[in-house]
C-alpha cells in the first residue's frame, strides 16, 4: 500500500511539532523514524494511525484519503504496535492473538477456519506454539512483545505501525524481536514503518530512514546512507565511532 504525506504539520496546542511535511511510503519496506527526543516521531505514527488529526494536510493510501476509509476498513488494512500496550490478566497468548481478527469478524459470526489458520501462522512464526497457553502476564517482556507481535501478523494487515517495540528489551529479546518482524514482512510484503531509537537496530532493520529534525525531515534514504559520522553528529549532538562488522553491516558505537 503506498502511503503519501501532503503537506503535514501538526500542533500541540501553540506548539508545532511536525511542519509542512511531504513525503511517499512505497509498498512493501521497512521504514525506521529517527531523531532526538521531541522531534515529532511518535506524533508522525499516531497521524498515520489516524489516532492524531494534522493540523494542515493530509495523507493518501493508494490515492484515497486516509480520513475517507471507514474504520473497519482501516482496521483491515493497517495493524499499530503501541508503545506500551496494555498487559491483559487471565487471557492466554493464543487468546490474545485472536483478537487480531476481530477487524474481520461481523458482530454475529464465529471464529472460521480462516482465522485459525492466520492465528496459527503467527504463532508458529514468532516462536509461540511452546507458549500458547500461557497468561499473557505471566511472560518475559521480550515473550509479550512477542506476542504482541503476533496478534498484528494475524490481522493480516496491508501496513504495520510500530511505535518503539523494542524499548525496554535486553539485546538478545531485541534481536528476536526484530528476526521475527523481519520475517514477518517478509513473508507479507507488509509495509512497516517503525519509531526507533537504537541506531544500530535502525541500520541493520530498516531499509530507508526518516531523520526527524526542526519539526521536518532533515534526511532521508537508505539506513547506511542517512546514519554516516556526519549526520549522526550533526543531528544527535554526539561523536559516533563507525565501522563494519564482521557480518558486513555498518555499526554505530557512541
């Protein structure tokens, strides 16, 4: 689904946060929001989830406005990962992620053997089948995102929002996180656009980069092209130490 900005800004009360912003989300990327704190970059996801109105602007899907798609619809077609989602008590992790296909249910009908077999698939792909039955409470954060995880890939959506997902993880939880997003996408040709804070998560992740700067995007493209020495000093105020790992991909040490 190709997902267009038009002219977006947005305001919190006097305060602007996002300014005359224009730009075009291709089918089929994972695309990472950078920047330092304040710069708009949780904003910018909650605009795309229509959770926020612009205060000018707007933003197309496939040429259709974003505020002309009925919410069911939209539903349908677009899966958001909070940043902190709620933790259910006594609801099992199979039973969360069915609850990614209440967007394709109508208010009388059952479960189908469609739904069963999209929540099977999520499960077996981010690693849950051990761990179905489990409380969702009484799980590792790494095992709830996880599973939070799974129960977007069961709506089976066009495009996939996250807002920070591996905030809080320890780096082993990070990068399974992410292996199972990746494969995920993959596997749908899904849309992502994430907020992401590490660096080096952003450059091994995401194949293009919005870097967030003055309320607009200061820089954008392909992770290793956006994240040189130059840039990050110039936009995160700090001195990085880059090089290549042993595996080919740049790293970024501060």
């Amino acid at each position: 689904m190709k997902i267009e900005l038009q002219n977006i800004s947005a305001r919190y009360g006097k305060k602007t946060v996002l300014r005359n912003l224009d730009f075009v989300f291709n089918p089929g990327k994972i695309y990472g929001i950078i920047g330092a704190n304040g710069t708009g970059k949780s904003t910018l996801i909650k605009i795309l989830a229509r959770i926020l109105t612009p205060s000018t602007g707007k933003i197309t899907w496939n040429g259709k406005a974003l505020a002309e798609i009925s919410s069911k619809n939209l539903a349908k077609k677009l899966a958001l990962l909070p940043q902190h989602p709620p933790i259910p008590e006594e609801l099992s992790v199979e039973e969360l992620v069915y609850l990614g296909r209440l967007p394709h249910q109508s208010w009388c009908r059952r479960y189908t053997e469609r739904d069963k077999s999209a929540v099977m698939q999520a499960l077996a792909e981010c690693n849950l089948n051990g761990l179905k039955q489990r409380l969702v409470n009484t799980l590792s954060g790494g095992e709830q995102q996880r599973a939070w995880l799974a129960l977007t890939l069961a709506q089976q959506p066009e495009t996939l929002l996250l807002d920070e997902p591996a905030t809080g993880l320890d780096i082993k939880a990070q990068q399974e996180f992410f292996a199972y997003l990746r494969a995920g996408q993959a596997q749908r040709n899904l849309t992502v656009i994430m907020v992401i804070h590490d660096l080096n998560s952003a450059l091994r992740n995401c194949d293009e980069l919005l870097l967030l700067h003055n309320e607009s995007i200061a820089v954008h493209g392909a992770a290793a092209a956006v994240l040189t020495p130059e840039n990050v000093t110039k936009y995160f105020q700090i001195t990085p130490c880059c090089g290549t790992a042993a595996d080919g991909l740049p790293y970024i040490l501060t």
